[in-house]
C-alpha cells in the first residue's frame, strides 16, 4: 500500500454511514460543545492511531499478533476476541443504515413502505441480504479488496459529501445552528459525547497496523493516517451533526433515533442519488471492519487462512445486522455497544502501546511471536499483570461513568486509559526489578 493508499484507506474508514450517524447522536449535546469535542476526541484519538499504525509499519505484524507481546500468546486470545466482536459489530451498523437507505430506495422505484412504518421491515431485510452479498464479494479478494475499494469509493464519498455540504447549508443558518438546543430530556453531557466519540474513534486503533504492516511509507504510516482518519471523521460527522440539528429546526422536533443519513437525506430531498453513495460509503467503510475481524480472528485459529476467516465475519456481521430489527431502537442497540467497546477497548489499547513503547522501547524478539515457554509465554501462555490491568480498567471505566464530575465533563474513557496505563506500567516495572 502506497501512502496514498494508506491516507485513503482512513478517509474511507470515517466518510461512512457510522460517522454520520455519530455526528447525528452528538448532535443532543448542543452544536458548540459537540464540534469542540469531535476535535479534542479525535486529535487524541488519532495520536494513539498513529502510535498503533507505527507498529505495524516497523514489525509487519498485525494488530493482534502484537498483542502477544503484552498480554501473552494466549492472552491475544481474549484481545482477539474483543477486536472480532466489535469489527462485527461496526459492520453490522453499518449494513443496518445502508440498508435503510435501500428501504427508501425501494420505496421511491416500487412503492414499498419505508422501514419504521407498518410494512417496511420487509424492505429493510432485503437490503441487509442486498449489503451482505455485495460485503462477500468484496472480501473474497482479500486485503487487495480494501485497496481497490478504497480508490473508487474515496472519489465518489467526496463528492457526496461536497453535495451534502452545500444542501444542509442552504437550510439553515450558522446562527440558528449555534443557538439550537436539544429538549432537557434528550440532553447530552460533555463526557457523554466525549464517551460516544471515544469509543467510535477507539475502535479504529486496534485495526492500525493491520494496514500499516502493508505500506512502506513512514509517512503514510503516520501522517497519511492521521490526516485521513481525522478528515473523514471531521467533515461526515460534523455534516451529520449540521444535518440533524438542521433538520430538527426544520420539523420543529427532535429525534436522535432519526439521526441516520437515509432520514435525513430523504427529508432534505436529496434523492435517489444521494442513498446509492451512502450505500456505497457503507462498502468502503466494512472493507475495513470485516477485514479487521477476519484478521483477529486469524490470531484465534491460527491455522484458518484469511479468506475463509472473512467469509465467516461477513456471515455473522449479517446475522448480528438483525439484532436492532428485532429490538425496540437502533439508537438503544447503538448507545449499549458503545458503552461495550469504551468499556473493553481503552484500557486494551492502554496495555499495549505503554508495553511497545515505553517498557520494550519497540523491541521485538519475532522468534517467541509463537514459542511456547518463549518470551511471552508468560504464565500458560497468558500475562497477569495485563489480564489485571485490564480488569482494574474496566472497573475503573465503570465507575467513573456514575461519578458526575468526571463522566459529565471530560467523560470515562480517557481517564480510565490513563489509569490502566499507570497500572501496568508500575506493575511490569516492579515485576522486571524482582526478576534481575
């Protein structure tokens, strides 16, 4: 992958369907206070991007072969595990809002009902089956599917986006934006949106070197990643954020469950066109998350080469895309998963990146990656000291989210990071001196 490919490649990652939507959600917190928090979230999301894709760029390894390094051989297993869980998961959200926009589609060529009125659900399950073949045909090519549809996507999600641009401006005005509040009721705290975006950003750091081991490019490694993840978050969640607030002064009613860019582009008269780019944007973007997942799962079954390893993600990306079909909100499905990913996510990514960086000083011995009783065997395979550092930060996370003055300003998951780290890198430091 060229730095090119890799800057892409982020840009297709966040111009998505998922983004938007977050943009939509934060939306509750009022404009201000949700464009401050996309910036600060995301810049420091983004630095820890870089760190994890600079892995990658120097071992060639992936992003859960490295976490064999501070969680054991073994231990990898549990890292994997999560990453498989939450790359499905974004798939299927993904999937779940394209799809949406195929319910409208129908409508608008055959009449069908728009899925959330009587009858629609039938139109929604077509497009979910329509959005999964079109994901098995991707994956079958590997990781070169990322590549070619991050190329053609990438020109197409800019245009849409320019488009989407100029429309939601036309409709409202900066100075209604700005004073626009969300109803008390459905308010949302500073550190409540921070959480969101956290663990939306946070998803993607654990996927960092599964693209970067592929590029030769330093700086595609590291600034191509950067700019590209930070762009595509920037502009889709802040046109998703102006959108929903533009569309809520329009109605003179607030909804964050009709947050999802089909909504809104449909009451915005965006048309036809404008719902086959966002189906398009749900490709590009689960070009990244299902080869994400296929590649932790490959930690999992060592001997279960990638292609068939995609195949089965995309399989259950699918039967997971249901879940919200069955339930009673999106929204509520969405705001648990987040919760989940913020909750496991960040102190893993804490252990890992204090572990590379700080106690090995990126030191690598390739020969103990699979050696058992080698370097990092550890105890039967598994690291203690990570399993409970990564314990004592998901109690932490869980504990600062009912502390007000922490989860209503800066929110939990940054705080409960920094903790982890502390944690483990006292820990393994105290461990080493006894040792020599």
């Amino acid at each position: 992958m060229s730095g090119w490919d890799m800057f892409a490649t982020w840009i297709g990652a966040n111009a998505n369907n998922g983004t938007w939507y977050i943009g939509g959600v934060i939306a509750a917190s009022g404009f201000l206070t949700a464009s401050m928090t996309l910036v600060w979230v995301g810049i420091l999301s983004y630095a820890l991007l870089i760190a994890a894709s600079w892995m990658g760029y120097k071992t060639g390894l992936g992003a859960m072969a490295l976490t064999r390094l501070s969680f054991g051989v073994r231990g990898s297993y549990l890292a994997s595990l999560v990453n498989v869980v939450q790359f499905i998961g974004w798939a299927a959200v993904n999937t779940f809002i394209a799809a949406t926009s195929i319910s409208y589609l129908f409508h608008d060529l055959f009449g069908w009902a728009i899925y959330g009125q009587p009858g629609g659900t039938f139109g929604l399950v077509v497009g979910i089956v329509i959005m999964s073949v079109l994901h098995l045909l991707s994956v079958s090519m590997g990781e070169r599917s990322v590549q070619l549809i991050e190329r053609i996507g990438i020109i197409l999600v800019i245009i849409f986006v320019i488009w989407e641009s100029i429309v939601v401006f036309k409709t409202v005005s900066l100075t209604q934006l700005i004073h626009w509040q969300a109803p008390q009721s459905l308010r949302l705290s500073h550190g409540a949106a921070a959480d969101a975006l956290a663990a939306f950003n946070l998803a993607w750091v654990t996927a960092g070197s599964d693209f970067s081991r592929f590029t030769t490019s330093k700086k595609g490694a590291t600034a191509g990643t950067f700019l590209g993840a930070n762009i595509g978050l920037f502009w889709f969640a802040f046109i998703g954020l102006v959108a929903t607030i533009g569309t809520a002064i329009s109605l003179n009613h607030f909804d964050p469950n009709n947050s999802d860019p089909s909504t809104i582009a449909s009451r915005l008269g965006l048309g036809v066109l404008a719902l086959l780019v966002i189906v398009i944007t749900s490709t590009t973007a689960n070009a990244v998350n299902l080869m994400s997942a296929g590649t932790a799962l490959t930690n999992i079954v060592r001997r279960l080469p990638l292609t068939p390893a995609l195949w089965i993600v995309t399989l259950a990306a699918t039967a997971v895309t249901f879940i919200p079909v069955v339930s009673a909100s999106f929204l509520a499905v969405f705001t648990v998963f987040l919760d989940g990913i913020g909750m496991f996510l960040g102190p893993e990514i804490a252990i890992f990146l204090v572990d590379y960086f700080i106690i090995r000083r990126e030191k690598v011995s390739y020969g103990a990656l699979n050696q058992r009783n080698g370097a990092y065997w550890y105890r039967h395979g598994l690291n203690p000291v990570a399993v409970g550092a990564w314990g004592i930060g998901i109690i932490s996370y869980l504990s600062l989210k009912q502390w007000a003055p922490v989860a209503q300003t800066v929110g939990s998951t940054f705080v409960a990071m920094a903790i982890t780290a502390l944690v483990y890198g006292c820990l393994t430091t105290l461990k080493l001196k006894k040792t020599r």
